[in-house]
C-alpha cells in the first residue's frame, strides 16, 4: 500500500504546527500569569488588629457578639483564638499605657492663700 508522496510531509507539517501552537500558548500564559499574579503583602500585626477590632467591640466597648460570630465562621478556631488573644494584650497594653500617662497627685492641694 503505497502513499502519496506528500502525505508524510503534510503529517509532519501538521504536527510540527500544532506543537508550536501549544508551546506559543504555554509560554503566552506563563508571561501573562507572572505579569498579572496577585501580589499579596501581609501588613503589620496592628492593621491586621485594627481592621478585626470593630468585628469584637462595637465603638462603645461592649462586645460585638455578631461580629465575633462572623469572625469565627470566616477564620476558624485557632485563628479566631490567635485574633481575641491579640486583642486582649494590645487593649491591657493600652490601658497600662494610659495609666503610666497620668501623673499622680502628692496628696490633696494646699488651700489657696486669700488676697492673690
């Protein structure tokens, strides 16, 4: 059984453009991926604190119970627990440092002298 002489090349010029169709492709989409990956940087411990703190405490201390809940589903246990624990330290620090910030007092005042 015998071929056409072009057959063969006709075959191999088909495959020869498929495979550089693929390999085109292949290097076309790893350049757009790297040119367009998402560039994800983890901001500081305290942004990350201060964005999850209204999801703990509404502005007026008390406990965002609905938030909290939220949190939770979102984020899981150990995470959750990472976050409240955080919280907490970065509030008693808080507390601490205004306390440092007010001066204490010798006693009570000496009456004022009357005539100034």
């Amino acid at each position: 059984m015998a071929r056409a002489p072009g057959a063969a090349a006709d075959r191999v010029a088909v495959e020869v453009e498929q495979r550089i169709e693929r390999l085109a492709t292949l290097a076309a989409d790893a350049i757009l991926h790297s040119l367009y990956a998402p560039q994800v940087v983890v901001p500081p411990r305290s942004e990350q604190l201060a964005y999850w703190r209204p999801f703990f405490f509404l502005p007026d201390g008390s406990v965002n119970q609905p938030g909290r809940d939220q949190v939770f589903r979102q984020v899981g246990g150990p995470e959750y627990e990472r976050i409240a624990r955080d919280l907490a330290r970065q509030i008693r620090r808080g507390r601490e440092e205004v306390g440092a910030a007010v001066p204490e007092t010798a006693g009570p005042s000496a009456p004022a002298e009357e005539g100034y």
